[in-house]
C-alpha cells in the first residue's frame, strides 16, 4: 500500500497579522518538507487568524490576504501545502483552503457548510461553497473539506470518499468549551466508519479575544480507531505515516460529476520513519486551566502588553487570576495591588501577602480610607437624611477601580479584572468599579468551578500556592461589617445550578423549579439576570469556558420587558 506522509501544523496565528501568518506557514511549510511530508496542512483561515470578524468587510484586508496566500504557494516545491485564506470570486467571498504545490497555486476548496450559531456568525461573510473536488498524489486520492463540512453526514465527506477518496483532510478553527473535545472525537469516530475512510482533522491553538483554540489534532482510522492525538493547547508540528490503499474509479456516477479530480506532482522518494506519539488527554480540570492560561497569555501578548496588574483583596477570585496570570505570564511580569478599607479584615490583607509570596510576585498597597471618607465629606449634603446602603459600599469599589486603571495608565500595564460567572450574572459586580480593567480572566467560571480550579492548580503543584486560608473562608466583597455573599445571594452551589438552567440551558421557570429550588428564590435570581444585562454589556471581555459565554454567546437585549415568572 502506498504511504502519504501527512504534517500536521497545529499553529497559532494572530488575527490580522498577515506578515507574520504567512512566514509562520511558510517556515512550516520548510520543516514539514525538511522531514519528508508529501502533505502539510495548516489549520482555516490560517493566513488571515480566526475569526476575522469585520476586517473582511475590508476590501483592502481581503487583498492583502489574497497577496499572502500567493507568496506562502511560492514558498512550496515538491511538498503540497494546504491551508485557509479568505477566497473572493465574482463578488463573494469564500471560507477557502488553499492547495499549493510546485510554487503556485494548484486549487482551492470552498467551505459549504457556515456555522450561523453560538460564537460563529460565518454567514455574515461568506458564501457557500458547492465543489467537492479530490486530489490525486501518488497513487492515493484524498478529499479536503473545511471545520463544519465534516459534522454533515451526507456532506462533503460523503462525496469525496464515494469518488475514492480514502483519506479527507478536514482543517478547523474550533474553539474550545467544555466537553468540547469529547463531542468532536465522537463525530470524527462516526464520520471515519460511516465512509470507511482516514480522517485527518487539524485544528489551531492560541488565544482570540474571548476565545481560546485548543489544538488536540487528531488522525482517525476507518474503523473509527484514533491513531495519533496531537497535544492541546501547544503550537507544534505533526508527522504521521499513513498506508492507504491505492484508489481506484468511483462506481457512484453522481459522485464523479460533482467531484473533479486534481493531479498534484511530487517525486517518489525513501522514508525513514518517524514516530508520532499519541497524546493523553487531560481531565476537565486540567482543560480548562490550560485554557485560561494560553488565553491570558495570548490576549496580553497579542494586544501589545507585557504586564498586568491584579487588585488582590484577599480572595478566592482575585487569587485565581493571579495564579493564572503567572503560569501565563512569569511573575516578574505580574503585580498584585491591595487596596484595604476599614471594612478589610485583618485575615484578608494577610491573605493577600501570603498569596503573593507563594507566587512570588511583587505586591504594593494603598490604603483607601482617606479617600472613602473625602468621598462621604463631598457628599454629605447630597446624602444627608438618607441611610448608609449600597451607594456608599460601591464607592469603595470605585475608588479601588479609580486608583487600578491610574496605575494601569501610568505604567502601561493591562489591568486584569476578577469576577466570575456567577457575580456577572446576577450583577454582584461593582459597574466602574470591581469591573474596570481590559481583560475578565474568569468571566465565564461559575464560582464553584473556581474552587475546583483553585484546588487542581495546588494538586497540580502538589503545594499550596492559593493559601488554604483563602479556599475554606466564607466569600465576601468586604464593603460593610461583617459582610458575606450569602448575604444578598443563595449559596453558590444553589446560585450556580439554577443559573445553568437559565443561561445555558435556556430553561423557564417551570423546568426549573422541577428540580425542587424554592420558588420566590429562582424568580428573584431570573430577576436579576435578566436586570443586570446593561452591566455585563460594559464588562471587559473574557475567556469562553462553558457552553453558552455572556457575549459571543449569550446575546441578549439591553432593554427588555420579557419577564415569563
């Protein structure tokens, strides 16, 4: 049976740095053929980073793609490269792969399959793509298609492998969620038997904005056996040998008329062998401190920083972020700022120090107080007669999110804020306040997953660099005496489970107080999801770990009157 020799560039790309992108591919390109590759394939949209957004609303951006697309062909020679550009034809644009052989540019593919749904509005750009051409190199044939082509039963796959295609090369920039992994291996499984073909699927790794790419690349046999798992979350380059049979005409007549077939030229030569591990895979916990890690790392990085800053309180959320941003980061490149009131307990503002020192990174404090009470003298006339409440708690906040973004200013360091899921949904988050800063590292952890992480990452270490003074007591915002969340809010293992129903699982009332949850409660937390829309609108955007993320996902009306309870 003849060998291919398949590289698998799992690489991170950066949205709109075409310069970079392209020499990126090409030097690529150049390793994958130093190491005998016949085939190298990059993942979509790898010339111009995804998801592109608007930029490809901009002629001019397209163009420059196009010119990108053609210099990283004239960098092949014998190897075939393929990867993903932005294709304009007669007045649309395409979600293409490229195929580059011998310097030029040999064919391309058009994606026919947008995704239209969640954090992918591809049909805001793009047309549909209808051929379903299969390539020819050296006695195999093969079929490329493009991310969601292959989740289509009788889709592209279906085609090319029935006009003899026995390996589909399927190129992808999926982003990570939880159990994200799990789903795709299980459609990929299904694909690979239901056609009796190889499954090549690449994907990208890197941070984008709200979303992080987790690689995982993967090899499948027709028996639906994975034969090589690229690691997540790391850029590197993959060899793998397959034996494929030597194709032969198809018997579908349909199949043939819909399917051209291209040549593609390369001179037969001896291989040693390579070997290609197949990776484990890492559990939940582990995926989604990756994830916020190279999510940090390449928002801070891709933005132009190369420092953040932290308000430490002593917390289990501030704690968090700060041990992420060291793993991402260094901790020479990591500053920590506690910021006490009279409210602070005296355990926080040791929290906060000891924190610091396990993590090793420089901590400075600046005292509030003075500042709160020049705030209540300058208001006393406004205020007077009326009782001290939430306005006079939030001054705090604000003071402390005044004093934050001063020195993320004076020293241009990105200001990372701390709150999770859980606070943003129900609007327990102090607008200007708690919530300045350029980047929410946990915005979409519900509080319980932030002590599940706070606890790998000491497992993971095998030392406590979150004190466990800071995991076993009650949280708190520390505004007024004796404050505790539980408060103003249920326990958050209650908070958390009901807010899944309703955000993530677009539950009603009804189907939620199925599960036994007090009634007057659930209306009073629907309540204050739905209110707090206006404040999660201004937030500093964040890392997509669950299925359904404020934002990308989620998007709902500012102003909004449905109120089902």
């Amino acid at each position: 049976m003849p060998t291919l020799r398949l590289a698998i560039a799992q690489i991170n790309p950066t949205v709109g740095d075409l310069e970079q992108n392209s020499n990126l591919i090409i030097e690529y390109i150049e390793k994958a053929e130093t190491l005998g590759a016949d085939v190298v394939a990059f993942p979509e949209l790898a010339v111009t980073g995804y998801p592109p957004e608007d930029l490809l609303l901009k002629p001019h951006f397209v163009s420059d793609n196009v010119s990108a697309t053609q210099k990283i062909a004239e960098s092949t020679g014998q190897i075939t490269a393929i990867f993903g550009f932005a294709e304009p034809i007669e007045g649309k644009l395409y979600n293409s792969a490229a195929v580059a052989n011998n310097h030029k540019i040999v064919n391309t593919y058009q994606k026919v399959h947008l995704p239209n749904y969640g954090v992918f509005d591809e049909k805001r750009y793009f047309a549909e793509g209808s051929n379903f051409p299969v390539y020819d190199l050296n006695e195999v044939r093969f079929g490329i298609n493009v991310c969601e082509d292959i989740w289509f039963p009788s889709g592209p796959t279906n085609i090319q492998s029935n006009n003899g295609s026995s390996l589909i090369i399927n190129i992808n920039g999926s982003p990570f969620s939880l159990g994200k992994r799990e789903e795709r291996e299980k459609v990929l499984i299904e694909r690979s038997r239901d056609n009796a073909v190889f499954i090549a699927y690449i994907n990208m790794v890197g941070g984008q904005d709200e979303l992080v790419f987790d690689g995982g690349s993967l090899v499948v046999a027709p028996n639906g056996n994975i034969l090589m798992r690229a690691d997540q979350f790391k850029e590197n380059l993959y060899i793998y040998d397959l034996q494929l049979p030597k194709y032969q005409k198809s018997t579908d007549p349909e199949a043939s008329t819909r399917s051209k077939n291209i040549s593609l030229t390369q001179n037969k030569k001896e291989l040693k062998s390579i070997p290609c591990p197949t990776t484990k895979t890492v559990d939940p916990n582990e995926e989604i401190f990756q994830a916020l890690v190279l999510g940090t790392r390449d928002y801070v990085k891709k933005c132009g920083f190369s420092k953040v800053l932290i308000a430490l309180s002593g917390g289990i959320d501030s704690s968090l972020v700060a041990a992420i941003a060291v793993e991402a980061l260094g901790p020479e490149n990591v500053v920590g700022i506690s910021l006490p009131s009279r409210f602070s307990s005296s355990g926080s503002k040791t929290d906060a120090k000891d924190l610091a020192n396990n993590l090793n990174i420089k901590i400075d404090s600046i005292d509030i107080e003075e500042i709160f009470q020049a705030f209540e003298e300058s208001l006393t006339n406004q205020f007077n007669g009326t009782k001290s409440g939430v306005a006079e708690e939030n001054i705090q906040s604000r003071i402390r999110g005044n004093l934050m973004m001063a020195l993320s200013n004076k020293f241009g360091f990105l200001l990372l804020t701390t709150g999770n899921k859980s606070e943003m949904a129900v609007g327990y988050a102090t607008i200007y306040g708690d919530m300045a800063g350029g980047f929410s590292v946990i915005k979409d952890l519900p509080k319980m997953m932030v002590y599940e992480i706070c606890h790998h990452i000491n497992e993971k270490y095998g030392t406590d660099r979150i004190p466990d003074a800071i995991l076993t007591k009650p949280p708190s915002a520390e505004l007024r005496s004796d404050q505790k969340d539980s408060d103003s809010l249920p326990e958050y293992e209650i908070l958390d489970a009901i807010l899944e129903k309703y955000i993530e699982q677009d539950l009603g009332i009804e189907e939620i107080l199925k599960d036994g949850f007090e009634a007057n409660m659930v209306i009073q937390i629907l309540k204050l999801v739905d209110l707090n829309e206006y404040k999660r609108r201004q937030s500093a955007p964040g890392i997509k770990i669950t299925s359904k993320n404020f934002g990308r996902d989620r998007r709902m009306p500012i102003s909004n009157k449905y109120r089902p309870y």
